[in-house]
C-alpha cells in the first residue's frame, strides 16, 4: 500500500494556515481576517526587514525628495514672477505634467521638477522678485548633482536659460512670445552664456529645447493647483517614484519618440491661443 503522502502534505498546510491566520479552510478564505497577535508579528517582522534591507540609493533619493518638497512647502506659494499669475509649486508642477502628456522620459519630467530648485535655496532670492534668477540653474543643478540625480537631468536643469538663449537666436516668433520680463532678463542671460564652446555644445540638442518649452508653457493659472482647486494635475507626493526611480537610474523611457517635435507644436498651440491651450490640458 502507497501512501498518499499529497494529501498529508496539503493536511498539514491547511492545518498551519488555521493555526497561524485563524481562519476556517474550505479551499478559500471564509471569514475576514482577524489581527491576531501572530499575524501582528508577522507584520512587524515584515516592516523590519523592509527598514533594514531598504536600499541605500532608495534611501537617498527620499531624502533628496522629502527636502526637495519641503523647501516648496515653504516658499511654493509665492508668485512665479511678477507678470506671472501663477505659484512657484504650481509652475513645476505643470512642467512636469506637461512633459508626462508629451512622452518624454523620466528623466526629463524629473528635470522640470525640479528646473527652479534653485530658486527656493539661492541666496539671490530677491532678485528673483524684480527680474531673473541668473544663478538659480547653477544653484539648482549643483543640488541635484550632490544628490546623485543623472547627468541629463542635471544637465537640463543647469542649462534650461540658455536653451532660451538658442531658441531666440533661432526662432523669431519664440522671442516674440516671450513676457516682458523674460526679453528683459535675455541679455542678461546671454552674457552668462558668451563661453562659445558651451554655446555650440549644446546648439543642436532637441532635449533642452523641447525642456525650456514644458518650462515656457507651464504658466497657467487654470491649472495651478493652489490657484484652482478643481485642478487634475497630479500632486508633488505623487512623483515620489519617479523620483526613487531616476535616481537609481531605473527612468522610464520616453513614451513617444517624437516628444521633442509635439512640444513645439504645443507651444505654438499655446502661443496663438492660451485660453485653447488650457481647455486642451484640461481634456
């Protein structure tokens, strides 16, 4: 005679599930689960492990993040710019989502998050008010580095100014789009950039282009989320993963290759009709 060990195996498995979880065995769960204290130490040792075994890169990017979103708890409320109807938070946040909708890879999106750190921890916090930050991509860019984001979305931050400076050498119409208070601050800006070889390096790159045009377009007070509450842009704590991710340089790809070329095509959407423009968001 054989025996069936199977069918001692599977008793015994059953019989451990009650003992453990206190639940009645009819092949299914047949009453909610109770938190008894086995199943309360279970959870304990759980959440211990998960602190002890939590990876240092993780670690470093929620503390990158937690800092990031505190400076912004303290001066996000405060206007973009003085011809600018809109929130600092705000402005980021619909950067970011902005660039989300167009496909762009993460490591983008987390750059235009990020773009105007440098304005919540430069010392020039006052010439912000009157005309523009010059120093605040520096600022922001080196906050970044020190916490270990990738060189594209340094870069991006550390030269998303001087994208604008090549957009306006280039485009006529993107200069006359400009508000009056960025004309006033390009010379400016363009002096910072008369090192040639930092001009020509980054001339041909559709990246920073396409990332000033997410900054350029993310001034709508329809969409800023503490100017209209009613507002779909996702909140800062949702790109907490996202941030996780790029750090550990898990970035997802960009969604549609195309990106570079739809940001323009948006924001000569929102040039010729900003009203249009915001309805489109909304949708």
């Amino acid at each position: 005679m054989v025996a069936d060990f199977s069918s001692k195996r599977n008793f015994f498995n059953k019989n451990c599930l009650k003992k453990i979880f206190s639940l009645n065995w009819n092949g299914r769960f047949c009453r909610p689960f109770r938190f008894t204290w086995r199943s309360k130490m279970i959870f304990f040792l759980l959440t211990v492990c998960s602190a002890l075994f939590a990876s240092p890169i993780e670690e470093r990017a929620n503390e990158a993040f937690n800092e990031f979103a505190e400076a912004y708890a303290r001066h996000g409320h405060t206007q973009y710019l003085p011809d600018e109807e809109i929130t600092q938070l705000g402005h980021i946040l619909e950067a970011a989502h902005i660039a989300t909708m167009l496909g762009a890879p993460e490591e983008v999106v987390v750059g235009l998050l990020l773009h105007d750190v440098g304005r919540m921890f430069a010392e020039e916090d006052e010439v912000e008010g009157n005309a523009a930050h010059y120093s605040h991509d520096d600022v922001g860019a080196d906050w970044a580095e020190k916490w270990g984001f990738p060189p594209l979305t340094c870069d991006c931050i550390r030269n998303h100014t001087l994208a604008k400076v090549l957009l306006c050498d280039e485009d006529p119409e993107y200069y006359e789009a400009l508000s009056p208070i960025s004309k006033l601050s390009l010379e400016v800006q363009r002096k910072k950039f008369s090192d040639r070889r930092r001009l020509g390096v980054w001339k041909e790159s559709d990246t920073f282009k396409a990332f000033r045009l997410c900054d350029d377009m993310a001034k709508l007070r329809a969409l800023d989320p503490l100017l209209s509450p009613d507002t779909t842009i996702p909140s800062l704590e949702s790109y907490r993963d996202m941030v996780i991710r790029v750090i550990s340089g898990k970035g997802g790809a960009a969604t549609n290759p195309g990106w570079h070329q739809k940001a323009r095509d948006w924001h000569k959407m929102r040039t010729k009709d900003r009203a249009s423009f915001e309805r489109f968001l909304h949708n």
